[in-house]
C-alpha cells in the first residue's frame, strides 16, 4: 500500500484534475490511498463565507454562490453530462451546506469553521473520484470522517490513534484506489473537526501509519523540499535528501512544505517520504528518511509573517520567574496562539507569536491587569538553519532588527516589515 496526497493546488481547476489523472497513470497507481486537499483557494474562500456568516454582513449567498459556480465551472471544463451523479453529490454537498447555515445556534468560531471549511475536501475529493471512474481508472470514494477519530478541540484536533487505526482498517476494505479527504475527521458525536491548517500532510501520515504503508508521496507545485520559499528568495537549491529530525525541525520553524506534525508517525514506523512534483514526475524530489545527512549541505531560510513580538514584564519590577512563565504559557494555550520564539531575561520575558485564531486582543486583556505589556505587530520572523555568518549578514542587511537568538545550528531574526 502506498499514500498519496494532492494538495489544492494540483486540482486547482480542470486542467489540473486532468494532470491528477496522468500523474496515476504514469505511475501506475494500483494500490494506493489518496488524500486530497480542498481545489486551489478555495480554503480562503470557505473561510470568507464562515465571517461573512459569523459576522452577519448581508454577503452570505454572495459567497455561496461564487463557490458553489467555482464547483459547477470544474465540472463543464471536465465535460461531464448534466444527467452524470456527479452534480446530484455536488448539489447535495450544498444543501447539506445550507441546511447548516439556516439551523445552526452555535456561536462557536471554531465549530461552525470546521462544519463548514470542511465542504471543500468533500467537493474536491467528490469531483476527482468521479473523473477518475468515468475516464476508466476505477477507485473507491472514502469519507474520512468514518476514519480518523479525534476530540472536540475543534480547528486542532487530536487524533485518538487507537480508534483511529481501527476504523481505518475497518473502512479501507480490499485493495485498489481510494480516493479521500484530507484535513478532516470526526469527534465522538460524529461532529466534523479539522487537524489545523496544512493539515491534509498529516492526514497522509495517519493513514500511513495505520496502514504501515511502503511510501508516503506529497505532490506540490514545487520540485521538493527547498532551501527557501522561491516567492521570497531569487535563488533557491533543491534538498535532495533529509532525515526526519531535520524535517522536523524545519517543520517545527515554519517551513511550509510538510507539515509539522505528519513526519512523527511516518518516523515512528520507518516509512519513507517523498516529496515530489505533480508536474513533472520524472524528477526524484526529496526523500525523507532515517539517519540521513542533508544532502546538499547548504544554509535553510524559513521566512514567517504577521508575527507579534511581546515583551512582558512585571508591574512592580520583580523578577519574571518560572510561576510567570507558566502563567503566561497558560494563556497562549488557551487562546490557541502560536509561539515561535522565546527569550527571557531577569525582569522581562518576550515572546513571539502568531495569531490563527484572532484571539491576541483577549491576551491583552488577560496580561495587563498583573504586567506592563509592550508589543509590535505585522513582523517578520526569519529562521535560517545550517547558518554562516555570510547568510546572516545578507539577511539582516536593510532591515530594522527587534530581536535576534542563535544556537549551535540555527538563526533566528525578528525585523520589522
């Protein structure tokens, strides 16, 4: 068995659904396991129709529609018959849609997120099924939410990996294609969850996990894993090899090409990863595996943005102790606010961190009653890994630097937009 996973921007529209059918193809996929992601940016647009929603702004069916005739274009680009089942599923997808808009009472951003964001995967995966079966490449349409199994922290969910494996290797029955949704899963009220932005990579590895599949193959618009993101950087080099751990800890700082948490199951079984291009198949990509070097050796440059630097300290000029720290970490948690760097001195403690959830005013207010709070917004957090001081010195040219922190391996600069 084999894993294969598709983001949004290989099915981003017709051509791309047909691409997605050549890529089989050509690697003449048999039994294999394939999660896809929502069609192009239509996460972006979901979550456009969740605050127009949220908010009451009067625009909701203006966003509807203009997903729904997103949906609808796919489908006469892909030459499907208006009498093909395919726009009765589609159809259904949204009534489900509307039916939710109209009866739900929950005021929860992060439950009506999920039950709605989520129609994406469902669409995308609905479409492509039913392309690759009329075109002759027979496959099995999986809804995800049977499978992985998680709690109630909705926009994050935790995955409840014994039940999770069960009802995977309950559902994946036989052998052959199966086409599925990634990002998605399932409280134990039957509740639809998702497992955080990017989360589609993660999906993959649970199945991979579950299944101790042979090989996990992500699909980008990329050759494979850079050395930077080429939309900040003019020169870029392909890392041809990597072990988990240095993945991980990419990961970790924000690289964004696999996710943080999908290499954790895949290094625990030992399965390789892959990290290849929809485009052009031929080429090697980057492997991930145990114990190997970083093959070339070369300096790795994560780029963060709309990062907010605090600096906490104490009213009365008292030392910020482990107590406070621990106080302080509890908020972050709460609030579900990303931290991405910390530094600590005797009086003060600062902080970077990035707000998901638009949670950050709520910090505030929890902060400033016992401490003198100071911050800037709308920053940028470069981490570059394997440095030298050549790299750092080109980086921190022309910009106004708030914050720097190294270690043995790694940079990291705070500088203003």
């Amino acid at each position: 068995m084999e894993i294969f996973k598709f983001g949004g921007a290989s099915v981003k529209d017709a051509l791309g659904v047909k691409n997605f059918k050549r890529v089989l193809e050509k690697l003449e996929a048999k039994d294999v396991v394939i999660v896809i992601s929502a069609m192009g940016k239509m996460t972006n647009a979901f979550e456009g129709l969740v605050r127009a929603y949220v908010d009451k702004d009067g625009h909701v069916e203006e966003h509807l529609t203009t997903i729904r005739n997103f949906h609808l274009d796919i489908l006469d680009d892909l030459d499907f018959d208006q009498d093909d089942s395919i726009f009765e599923s589609v159809e259904g997808i949204f009534s489900d849609l509307s039916n939710f808009l109209t009866k739900n009472n929950s005021t929860d951003y992060d439950y009506i997120y999920d039950q709605v964001v989520s129609k994406g995967e469902m669409l995308s995966t609905r479409i492509c099924s039913a392309y690759l079966n009329r075109s002759g490449i027979r496959n099995n349409w999986l809804d995800v939410r049977k499978c992985i199994k998680t709690n109630s922290d909705f926009r994050r969910a935790r995955v409840h990996w014994e039940a999770t494996e069960k009802a995977i290797k309950t559902e994946l029955k036989g052998k052959g294609i199966t086409i599925t949704q990634g990002f998605i899963g399932s409280d134990n009220y039957g509740r639809t969850t998702t497992l955080g932005r990017e989360g589609s990579d993660y999906t993959a590895g649970i199945f991979a996990y579950c299944l101790e599949a042979a090989t996990v193959s992500i699909f980008k618009d990329v050759p494979g894993v850079l050395n930077a993101d080429p939309r900040e950087f003019d020169e870029t080099r392909l890392i041809e090899q990597i072990s988990y751990k240095e993945a991980i800890e990419m990961a970790f700082y924000g690289a964004s090409v696999i996710h943080p948490k999908t290499l954790q199951p895949l290094q625990r079984k030992s399965i390789p990863l892959r990290v290849r291009s929809f485009l052009d198949t031929d080429a090697k990509g980057t492997f991930v595996g145990s114990e190997l070097d970083i093959v070339p050796k070369t300096s790795c440059y994560i780029v963060k943005k709309n990062q907010i630097l605090i600096s906490i300290s104490d009213k009365e000029f008292h030392f910020v102790m482990e107590n406070d720290i621990s106080e302080i970490f509890r908020m972050l948690h709460e609030l579900k606010l990303k931290v991405n760097l910390i530094q600590n001195s005797a009086l003060s403690f600062s902080v970077c961190i990035e707000d998901n959830f638009n949670n950050f005013e709520r910090l505030l207010q929890n902060l400033e009653p016992g401490y003198k709070v100071k911050y800037n917004k709308n920053l940028v957090l470069y981490t570059v890994r394997h440095f030298d001081e050549k790299a750092v010195d080109e980086l921190e040219k022309g910009k106004e630097l708030l914050l720097k922190q190294r270690s043995r391996e790694t940079v990291q600069l705070i500088v203003k937009a």
